[in-house]
C-alpha cells in the first residue's frame, strides 16, 4: 500500500532553519495537490502550507517569508523549507497528499516528523 514518508525533523535553535521531505512509497502513483500540516501538544492540527500540482502555493499567516514549500513531480517528493524558527513552531508535523493512479485517488497522510526549537 502507498505511503508519504515524511523525513528531517530535529531539534534546532531558534532562528535556525530545518528542511522537511516528503515522498511517495510507490513512484508508480501521481502526487496531486500536497500540503504540510502540524500539531503542537494539547492543540488542534493546523494548516502550515500548500502547492498545487502546477505549483501554486499558499502559506499560512504565522509562517509567511519564513518558509518555502516546494515539489519535484519527476521524484514525486515535496518539501518544506523553514526558516528563522520559533520556539512556536514545535510540532509534529505532517505531510498530507492526494495520490492517484490508475485505479482511483485518494487523500494520504503522512506518520509526522517532531520539530522542536529550543534553546
């Protein structure tokens, strides 16, 4: 069964930087419209950004000019750029996609990589 394999969470200083990956298991799957997502402790899970399959983006107001999300359709990978890192940014946080193949599409979710910035 396809899965998003999330990978580069880590702990980082604040005002560091940290990029996040994303991939398909199985290449022979399209990746569609994929978004990045988190969730802090005792918090809901939010919307952090998103990009179309031709590449449209849209970020989240608390992490505008601080992160890039981008994508590789050839890899069928997406990532995360963020940089300048708040303490408020701890999260786990998880790739979401809508994959599709011959026989369908569907929404998938990634396991979560933990992002912790602290001193």
């Amino acid at each position: 069964q396809v899965q998003l394999v999330e990978s580069g969470g880590g702990l980082v200083q604040p005002g560091g930087s940290l990029r996040l990956s994303c991939v398909a298991s199985d290449r022979t799957f399209s990746m569609n419209d994929m978004a990045w997502y988190r969730q802090a402790p005792g918090k809901e899970r939010e919307f952090v950004a998103g990009i179309s399959r031709g590449g449209t983006t849209n970020y989240a107001d608390s992490v505008k000019g601080r992160f890039r999300i981008s994508r590789d359709n050839a890899k069928n990978t997406g990532a995360l750029q963020m940089n300048s890192l708040k303490p408020e940014d701890t999260a786990v946080y998880y790739c979401n996609a809508v994959l599709s193949n011959v026989a369908g599409r569907n929404d998938y979710w990634g396991q979560g990589t933990q992002v912790t910035v602290s001193s």
